[in-house]
C-alpha cells in the first residue's frame, strides 16, 4: 500500500520492538556526543496500559551541557525524532536526559 507522496506506511511494531529501536537510536546519536560515552545508562519503564514509554538517558555531569547543545537544540532534535518514532505506531515517547547525581540509587 502506498500512500500519498509515495511513502509506504511504517507497518505496526510491537511495544519491545519500539522500545529496541528507539533505545538503538538514543544510544547511536548521544554517545559519540559524550566525554565519558561508557558511563552513559539507558533507562526504560512503560505506562501500564502500554500506551506510553519513558526513556531516561543517564550520562556523567560533565556530558549534560554536550547534550543539551546551545539553547537546548541538541536535545530538543534527540527527543523530537524520539516522539515521532513513538506517534508512527500510536505510542507516547518521553526521552530524559538526567546527570548520574540526580539518579536515586
């Protein structure tokens, strides 16, 4: 099936399946962005109803500002393609970027 433009849908995925990709893609696009890219951490939960999925980035302090980027336009990109991977299969995407000194242990 092809819709205007010419562009075939994105066939439905399961939630895991999302959760790999944009997972992959927050990994592939931060890390070579950081100073100390083995201690960035991916962390995921799901809504229960599986509507929705948060994905907090854990980086070191000192990667905070490389990722933000120069008035928030680094991030703001990271959580824009993020969302719209999510909203392609109906789901919600919240993408966080936090400093290991915030993370409750």
């Amino acid at each position: 099936m092809v819709h205007q433009f010419g562009l075939t849908p994105i066939p439905h995925i399961t939630m895991q399946k999302l959760i790999e990709t944009v997972g992959r893609y927050l990994l592939t696009v931060t890390k070579p962005l950081l100073k100390h890219p083995e201690q960035a951490e991916l962390r995921v939960a799901q809504s229960a109803d599986h509507n929705m999925v948060r994905f907090r980035l854990v980086v070191s302090p000192d990667d905070i500002p490389l990722l933000i980027g120069h008035s928030g336009m680094t991030a703001s990109a990271i959580r824009s393609l993020a969302k719209a991977a999510g909203e392609k299969q109906g789901k919600r995407v919240v993408v966080r970027i936090i400093s290991s000194d915030e993370v409750d242990e």
